[in-house]
C-alpha cells in the first residue's frame, strides 16, 4: 500500500494501536455507511471532501444551533402559496440579506449565488440587459418554485429599500423569474412597483388584523346575501337620502390623477368599472362598438323607477362632466350609454377609445 493511503488511515491506525486489519476494518465500515447515504463513491466523495459546494457540515450547523429548522417541500409550498399578495417583513428581508454587507447588485448575486450553494436550494441567480430598452433584469432559475418566488420578493423588497430600485415588472415561468428593474428613490419605503407585484393584499390584511370584528362581519354579510349589498361612502349616501344626485367626479380625478377633461375615455371607461366594483351599484359593466360607435351597457338589479331614473343621472354626470356627448336609455335590468359619433365637446378631446 502506497504512502498516500497508509497516510489516510493513520487516525484509524491511531485509535486502534497500529493494527493495520483492524483500522482497515474501520474504515471499510465508515464507507459502507458513507455510500448507504450517497449511492456512490463520487457522491459519497463530493459530500465529505473539505470545500465541497454539497458539503452538509453548514446546514447541520445552522439546523443544531436552532437557527433553522428542516420543513417538508409540501408544507413550504403551502406557506409560501398562502401567503402570497403579502410582503415580507423588513427584519425578515434584513435578516436574509445584510444591508451592511450588499452594498450593489453584484454583490447580491455573488451573495445568493454562494448561498445557494452552501444550502443546496440549487437556486442561480444573474443580471441581464432586456435588448428592448437595455432594462436590467435579475434572472432567477431552477430550483423549488416557492423558494424561487420566496427569494425573488426578498431581493426585490431589498432593492427598494436598500438600494433605491423599483421593479416595473416580474414575469414568472415555470422554471425561472425574471425581475425588470427600474430606478427610484425610496427612502426606505416599498415602492409602488413591489407592491403592486409582489404585495397586493398586504394593505388589506393589516386592515382586517387591525379591526377583525368589523371586516370578518363584512365577509360573512356580503357572502350571506351574495354580494347584493350596495357600499357607500356616507356623504355620497346622505346625499341619495335627501333625493340629490352626489358628485363622484373627484373619485375619478383622485384615481387618474388629472382632472376629469384630461382623462381619455380608455382610462375614464377602467376607473367607471373600478367605481362599479368598489360601490357594488351595478352587476357588470361591458364596452361595445357597434357600427363606429362607443357603446357602455351597465346591467343592474334595480326594479324601482325612481331609484334607477337616479342611477341614469349619477352615470350620465360622469361622461358629461368629462366632457362626451352621450345617449342614454334603459332597458328592463340595462342602462345603454352610447357616444355621438363626434363625441366630445372640447377640440382638443378625442373620442379614440
């Protein structure tokens, strides 16, 4: 036997007083367990050998010391799936990711990438350029999906709020997320961008954990009556109360942001469904063109005439105060709104839909 494995066996010699049979015997039995856990030498040989990026001495480290526990890929999915439209916590993301120590985007992914690794996620992260626009773009694939999606929310909240990025977009395929970045000064808060791809409920739940009373009742009347109940703000209501028409104008300019003349009847036409859906005043609101022309059907559940004469005037205001020439009628449960074919009373609108 050559020097080098005499040299190997030496702390099986050692504990064994130089019995050369005897620390063989040893060390045939710690490879015997080695591949009854590896299925090959190779495999047994990429685990134990120092340096190794499968070496499991980090994982059991962290698993003994309490820091982390082993979770069943099932029951991770189920946590991450059920949690999804909820931002993580900053201490989470923090914890995760040390701002202290990532200080630019190559040394996130030189961070992720090494951890990775270390932990088996088999998980790999990289920076591109979209051609398009040359928007930088943060490619995560392979690996568990939830754990993908798990970590693509960490970077991005940690772009936002760590290194003054926002993400405009997130497309997610079946073995990959690409994460589309743009620049934005945060001062520590979460970017619109990250809410809106990432935490579309978060404001929502912290509302209900805030007052659960009040919303679980709110669930269980709307679902009871199948959401034939009407949500009003009470100004708005005690206007319909002393037989007036309310003004909703200053919803639509607060939701687009410019007032009512300077919003096109596109966007006019997505904040009148976003007002039916809010209020609960119709069942469904439909754009049609028949004929060149613009026409909105608005289905409803009112059976009383005053009451849907009012809901005419209440929608009529709306497109008139924008500015449109409209043509109202109504049809048992259907309010017909359609637009003149020179539909709008200022020279600088267009009635281009």
């Amino acid at each position: 036997m050559e020097d080098e494995y005499l040299q190997k066996l030496q702390p099986f010699l050692d504990k064994n007083n130089g019995n050369l049979s005897a620390a063989i015997r040893d060390a045939i039995e710690l490879a015997d367990a080695a591949l009854q856990g590896h299925g090959s030498v190779e495999n047994a040989l990429e685990y134990f050998t120092q340096g190794s990026t499968k070496y499991p001495e980090i994982r059991n480290s962290l698993i003994e010391s309490g820091e982390c526990i082993l979770i069943s890929q099932l029951s991770f999915r189920w946590f991450i799936e059920n949690t999804d439209g909820i931002l993580i916590d900053d201490e989470l993301v923090s914890e995760f990711l040390n701002p202290y120590q990532i200080k630019n985007v190559s040394d996130l992914l030189e961070y992720l990438n090494a951890r990775s690794r270390n932990m088996g996620w088999e998980i790999e992260v990289s920076l591109n350029t979209w051609e398009e626009d040359k928007t930088e773009v943060i490619v995560l694939e392979n690996g568990d999906p939830s754990l993908r999606a798990f970590i693509a929310e960490v970077i991005s909240i940690f772009l936002g709020r760590y290194l003054s990025m926002d993400v405009s977009f997130v497309h997610r395929k079946s073995n990959s997320i690409r994460i589309f970045l743009k620049a934005y000064r945060s001062d520590m808060e979460v970017p619109p961008g990250i809410r809106k791809n990432f935490g579309t409920l978060d404001y929502t739940l912290k509302e209900i954990r805030s007052k659960p009373e009040f919303w679980i009742s709110q669930v269980e009347k709307y679902k009871l009556q199948r959401y034939q109940r009407i949500n009003l703000n009470k100004d708005v209501f005690e206007i319909f109360l002393s037989g007036e028409i309310p003004d909703v104008i200053s919803f639509f300019e607060v939701s687009a942001g410019k007032p009512i003349q300077e919003i096109p009847l596109y966007e006019l036409f997505a904040i009148f469904k976003k007002l039916i859906s809010v209020t609960n005043l119709a069942n469904d609101v439909e754009r049609t063109v028949d004929r060149g022309k613009i026409i909105i059907k608005i289905r409803h559940q009112f059976s009383e005439e005053i009451a849907i004469a009012k809901l005419v005037k209440l929608f009529s205001n709306i497109f008139q105060t924008a500015g449109y020439i409209i043509d109202v009628r109504t049809v048992s449960n259907l309010i017909i709104i359609e637009f003149a074919d020179t539909c709008y009373v200022y020279p600088s609108r267009s009635c281009k839909y």
